[in-house]
C-alpha cells in the first residue's frame, strides 16, 4: 500500500522535525527553523508529506510568487526503513505537481549518489557545481527541473 502523500498541517510539525532528526543529524533543522517552514506554508512554503499511518516522508519547497522565479527543493527525506520503496519518487512526482510549468532547482552533495539517481530519474539535470560547497571538500551539484509534468 502506498502512502498517501498530502499537505503537511501543524499537526506534523512534531513528527517532520523528529523525521528530519533522525535523517540528518547535525545537519538536521531546529524545532525553531521547522516551526518558521511551516508558519509560510501557504506563503512562499510547499511542505508535503507522506503519510502511511505516520509521517514517512516530507518534501519542502520554497515556491516565490512571481511565476518567472524558480522553485527551490529546500529538503527531502524518507525515515531509513521506508527507503528504496518509491517514496522519494512519489513526494517528488507531488513536488513537481505543485510547481507545474515552473523551473525547480535543488542542490545535493556530489557524493550522495543515490540521491542523485533519484533526481535523475525525476527529470533533474545536472547543470552547475558548488566546488567544495560542503565540510570537507565536497562539491554541491545544483541540478534543474524544466518545469514539464512527470507521469
């Protein structure tokens, strides 16, 4: 069974920011920084999560109102258990729903290749790099998403 994947209400900004946590660490978002994302949902801010019961998953978009501007993915993560399931892809295909007709942009470590594959195969391009953008060297891949819709 799939989760379903809806707009994200006050009611999981706890269950995002624990998400977030256990996926990234000390490169996880404050509580503070969480609650400032989901305080612009409906401003400049997409969040959408995934929900199978429990929150599995979350996408964040910083969506400028002036339609020229590009959309940047800010964030993306699925719990570790739930990885490798189609989940990713699924808060992806719902990422560019929102942003159709619009440039996407997002950033990801040159390293991380399974992120990577996974924007690749959404229809992201490779199409500039951050030279030792990150803590130890490692480059930052910008990568684009021409704004068509994903089947």
């Amino acid at each position: 069974m799939s989760p379903e994947i809806r707009p994200a209400g006050l009611a999981d900004l706890q269950a995002v920011v624990e998400l977030d946590q256990g996926c990234f660490a000390s490169e996880a978002w404050s509580p503070a920084i969480w609650a400032d994302e989901f305080g612009r949902i409906g401003q400049d801010r997409v969040v959408l999560v995934a929900d199978d019961g429990a929150v599995v998953g979350y996408v964040v978009l910083l969506a400028p109102p002036v339609a020229e501007d590009p959309v940047d993915l800010l964030r993306i993560a699925v719990t570790p258990a739930e990885r490798r399931t189609g989940i990713g892809a699924q808060l992806l295909t719902a990422a560019s729903a929102s942003a159709a007709g619009r440039t996407m942009l997002l950033e990801v470590a040159d390293g991380n290749k399974s992120a990577s594959a996974l924007y690749a195969g959404a229809g992201f391009v490779e199409i500039s790099r951050r030279r030792g953008y990150y803590p130890g060297g490692e480059d930052a891949l910008i990568m684009q998403w021409q704004g068509e819709d994903h089947e």
